[in-house]
C-alpha cells in the first residue's frame, strides 16, 4: 500500500492529474460517483466535509478533508475555485 499524504484545499491546484482512470472496476466507479452526490448534498445542505483520498499524476495519494460545492462528470468542485478530477479520486468518506 502507497503512503497516503494529507493536503489542504489551497494546495490541490499545484498538482498535476492524469487522465487515466484510477478505478478499473465498474462497481467501484459506481459507488464512487454515488459518494460524491451524497458529498454533494452533505456539502451544500449541512456544510458537513468529507475526505476524499486520490491520485495525481505521479500516482502519489492524498487525502483532504473538505466540502465538497458541486459534483460533474469529469470534475468535483471544492471550495476556492479547486477542481479534483472524477477519475483520478480512489475513495470518498
């Protein structure tokens, strides 16, 4: 198992994602982008934060802890203008 790295919000923009996919079972994007509606609804109805663990493009893992605004197809907004893209996120808690 990779270290996983804890990073603030206001750091996320300096990495760099890749394009690949970082789930290859399909039940697991499933219940991925089940998560991260339910973040969604957590975030903008309760303020409440979640942690979302993933990947950047040197397949390093980090984990923030952060409310989650809004939810797309291929990214996930966060508070000051952060974007994490949906296919490099390995887990929402």
């Amino acid at each position: 198992m990779k270290t996983i790295e804890k990073i603030e919000k206001e750091n996320i923009s300096n990495l760099k994602f890749s394009k690949k996919e970082v789930l290859q079972d399909e039940m697991a994007r499933r219940k991925r982008a089940f998560d991260l509606m339910r973040a969604q609804a957590l975030g903008n109805l309760l303020r409440s934060k979640v942690t979302i663990t993933f990947e950047d493009a040197t397949e390093k893992i980090y984990q923030v802890s952060t409310t989650v605004w809004a939810t797309g197809s291929e990214f996930v907004a966060l508070k000051c203008n952060t974007y994490i893209p949906v296919n490099s996120i390995l887990e929402v808690d």
